[in-house]
C-alpha cells in the first residue's frame, strides 16, 4: 500500500507520519520545497492524504488573507494539476477541512448539512479548497474524503489549546464564569490511528471525540498536569473590561474573545461514526 502525505512537518502530519508507517505503507512525505516534484514522479497512490496548509494565525490584514488562499487554495489546486499531468492513480483522497467552513460561532450538535457560512480569510480559504476538490475528484474518478475537524488535542498541540496550557502553565489563566460552555475536541493519536483506514471511502464528515468537553474540563486537566489551582472570575465582572478591548485593540480582551468563552459550540459526528465506524472518546482521557 502507498501514500503520500503532505504537512508531515504540523502537529496532526507528524503524528499521521508515525501511524501511517506502523500501518504497513510504503509512505512518501516530502518536504514544502520539493513537494510537488515529488509527487509528479509517483505512479500509483491507495492513499492521498492533504494535511499541508495554513491554519492559525493572529494578523488580519491582506497580506495574511493571500498566505491562507496560498497555502489552502492555490497548493491544493497545484496538486490535482500534478496528478492530473502525471496521469497519477489516486485511490483515495483525504483533505483535512475544519468545521470552522460553518462560520458558527454558537449552536450544538452541527451537521454536515449546516450551510457553509464562514466568512474568515481561513474559513473561505477551506471552502473553496473543498468546493475544487469536489469537482476534480467527480472528473478524476477518485474517491474523495472531507474531514471537517474542531480543535486537535494531544501533547504540545497549537492554537487556542497549546495557548490555554501555557497560561495555565504561567498561572495567568482565569476560568471565565463557570466554565461550563462545552467546545467539541478530538485527540491527535486517534485521529492519525483512524485517518489511515480511508482507502475506498467517499463522503463529506465531521469528526470530534463524542464527548464535547466544558471549559471547566479542559482547565482541570491542564491545572492537574501542572500541578496549578484554577482560578475563576465573574462572566459580569468581565463585561464592562471587554468593552475596552472593543475599541483598544492590544487589550488582551473583547466583547467577541468573552461570548467564545461563554457559549457552547459542539458539532455532530454520528455520520462519520455510522458510515466510517469512527470510535473517537473523550480526548482528556487518551
């Protein structure tokens, strides 16, 4: 069995990397600079797994919203022109997504068939990299697989995750309210374990560990693995601070960074669990 992986070098690459090897493929993860070299010079793949690209970030400017469309759109277009070229055999295609395409920034359970609305530079960017594959996977013959993710957990994880751990860490962490808003998870190993046994599927899915953790939760866990009390402030006390933040943008806090905190955003994976047999449970458990 083949596969060629792409962004073997972040956080879900690397850990898809080891599993993929253990899995018994013949695996080819090249470096950005000769990615698509690479790849031209491949014949048959039962595997195409598209992990490169640019997901975090923390400027909003033009500049920032043309290296999302670069990295998103542009390399996932450069690839299936190779392939194409190439008259490469793809069995299976799998595109990591995010369930940030939905543009919610509040609701439960959320199913594939909610509308695509997200209107940020990385939401857009994954949309139309989803909407190209759609259509040269439809022309090409090739089975195409969508995981739409929510936040990736697992050790030294990045984003919001890796930020909440070092501000625990730092003891600079306060719990907003009572913590009880719940965010869906999925756990790094789990889904490099699971990604692997896509060949021969199609479809569009969610993914998260079924669990849907509160605030509170994953405080407890970081405040536990570092041996730090959790110490928790008034969601009223905060409002009027956040107000600041609305007009002062270095304030480390604003009316939109508080309501994140406050409201709960789960997505359903009952599809993905029926029709792919994904067993994915509590990420704080692993």
């Amino acid at each position: 069995m083949s596969c060629f992986l792409t962004g073997s070098s972040g956080f879900l690459g690397s850990h898809l990397l080891t599993k993929i090897e253990t899995q018994g493929y013949n695996a080819l993860s090249p470096k950005r600079e000769i990615l698509l070299s690479a790849l031209a010079s491949c014949q048959n793949l039962d595997l195409f797994i598209h992990c490169a690209g640019k997901a975090h970030s923390i400027k909003n400017s033009a500049e920032e919203e043309k290296a999302f469309f670069d990295s998103n759109v542009e390399l996932t277009k450069k690839l299936t022109s190779i392939i194409n070229e190439n008259a490469i055999r793809v069995n299976t295609f799998v595109f990591i997504s995010s369930v940030a395409v939905y543009g919610r920034e509040e609701g439960d359970r959320i199913t594939e068939e909610f509308p695509l609305n997200g209107q940020s530079a990385y939401a857009r960017s994954k949309i139309l990299a989803e909407q190209h594959l759609i259509q040269w996977a439809k022309k090409a013959g090739v089975n195409l697989v969508i995981l739409r993710l929510p936040l990736i957990f697992g050790e030294n994880a990045p984003g919001n995750l890796g930020a909440m751990e070092r501000a625990i860490k730092g003891r600079y962490y306060f719990q907003i309210g009572t913590g009880d808003a719940r965010r869906s998870m999925i756990h790094v190993e789990q889904l490099a374990e699971f990604i692997p046994t896509l060949v021969g599927k199609s479809g569009i899915y969610n993914l998260t560990d079924g669990h849907h953790s509160t605030y509170l939760e994953v405080a407890n866990f970081f405040g536990n693995k570092h041996k730090k009390r959790i110490k928790s402030l008034p969601l009223a006390l905060l409002k009027p601070f956040a107000k600041f933040g609305d007009v002062l943008p270095k304030f480390p806090l604003n009316s939109y960074r508080l309501s994140k905190l406050s409201q709960s955003l789960t997505f359903c994976d009952q599809k993905a669990r029926r029709e792919l047999g994904w067993t994915g449970s509590n990420a704080l458990k692993q």
